[in-house]
C-alpha cells in the first residue's frame, strides 16, 4: 500500500503532526497560555497558528513534496540515458 509513496511524504507529515502536537500539549499544559500571552497586543496563538502554521510550514512541506521527488525524477533519467545524472546546461 505505501510503496510508492516517496520517503519525503512521511518526513513532512511528521514535520507538520510533530509541530501541531507540540503546540497543542503546549497549550494544554500552561494556563492561559492559548489568550493572555501576546505579541504586540493580538494573542500569540495568531502568530504561531495562522502566520506560521498555516504559510510557512505548509508551503515549506509542499515545495518539500514537489522539489525532492522532482529531483530524484531527473537524477534516474540521467542515469537511465547514459549519463551521470548531473546537469551541465544553464537550467
């Protein structure tokens, strides 16, 4: 069933679980951390949360997700066409 699935995809998921779990026993274990600790006047919650939850890591792990196995792509076709897998033209 995962066999095909690229080792990359089980990297990002724990990068994205890990950190969403620690932030939520984070929030569970101090209290009133979730409202009363703030950055600038607005709660903490919407940096961590919605600024890098949401933009940061997701689009982290997406180019994560498109980049290496792209990369991997190319390197076997190198290697399959004879060559050493490394590119020497400009792109």
């Amino acid at each position: 069933m995962f066999r095909g699935i690229h080792p990359v995809f089980w990297v990002g998921l724990a990068i994205i679980y890990g950190l969403t779990f620690m932030f939520m026993i984070i929030e569970m274990t101090t209290p009133g951390f979730t409202y009363n600790v703030k950055i600038g006047g607005a709660p903490a919650i919407m940096f961590y949360l919605c600024i890098f939850m949401n933009l940061i890591v997701n689009i982290f792990v997406a180019w994560m997700w498109y980049y290496f196995p792209e990369r991997d792509s190319k390197r076997k076709a190198g290697q399959s066409a004879g060559g050493n897998g490394v590119s020497t033209s400009g792109s």
